[in-house]
C-alpha cells in the first residue's frame, strides 16, 4: 500500500511540476481506459507470453481457459506478495488503470494509442471466441 501511495503521490508531483491540467474524460474514454485494462490485467497475470515474467513468483499448474495459464504463487514476504500481484488480474488492474491515468496526464497521445491498441486486442479477442464456440455449435448440430 505505501509503494501504490508513494507511485500516485510520484505522479501528481510530476504532474504539478509539469503544470498539466487535469483531463476531463467522457464516456467514450472511460470505457476505452476499462477495457483497455481489463486487457493488460489479463495479459500480464494470465498470458503464456508473458509467464516469464511471473516465473520467478509462481508455479506452473496448468492452464484455466483458452490461452491463459493457472499458476500458483509461490515464496513468502515480498516475493508471495509480488506473486499475489501477478497473478491477480483484478489486483494488477488498480496498477495498470493507475498507469493509463498517468500516461492519460502525462503523455496522453501515446497512451491514448496504447489503449486503443488493446482494446482492440481485447475486441478481437473476444471475437475469436465467439467465433470458436460458434464452430463448436455448428459442429455439434450437424
């Protein structure tokens, strides 16, 4: 909790020293920003690609549903915690919705790509399970 409070207290001083104002987001950037990091949350706590990065913290258990891997956290004290983060997307959301308001302050043009870019990632996503259980449908009422 003390380093989350140090990482926002560290970016309303850049953000004072910098003299930006604050954003005022509408609807369409609320949602932009939610799925945006519900797709990073996913990616970073669940993706096979980014398992190395939670390798240190966890334990391979298997996978818990269409490219995302099941892992256990392993350790205790900082390492468990880091663990506890890593593979809690809802945990990592507070961070990265954290993340995109300071890019949304700070560097608001490359983060508004970036979330864009994952929502996309995230609408494609969705779509390419929807088109897979589609298939199964249509598989079984042949």
């Amino acid at each position: 909790m003390g380093l989350y409070a140090g990482t926002v207290l560290g970016i309303a001083a850049a953000a004072r020293a910098l003299r930006r104002p604050l954003p005022q987001p509408g609807p369409w950037d609320v949602v932009l920003n939610a799925v945006a990091t519900h797709q990073l949350g996913r990616l970073i706590t669940r993706d096979p690609v980014t398992s190395p990065l939670r390798a240190p913290f966890t334990r391979f258990e298997g996978t818990s549903g269409p490219a995302e891997l099941k892992e256990e956290v392993r350790g205790t004290g900082a390492r468990k915690a880091i663990g506890e983060l890593l593979t809690c997307p809802f945990c990592t959301g507070l961070w990265v919705a954290t993340g995109i308001t300071a890019g949304t302050l700070l560097a608001p043009r490359p983060t508004r790509l970036a979330t864009a870019t994952l929502a996309a990632l995230a609408a494609a996503d969705f779509l390419q399970l929807a088109r897979a259980a589609a298939q199964r449908g249509a598989g079984e009422a042949s």
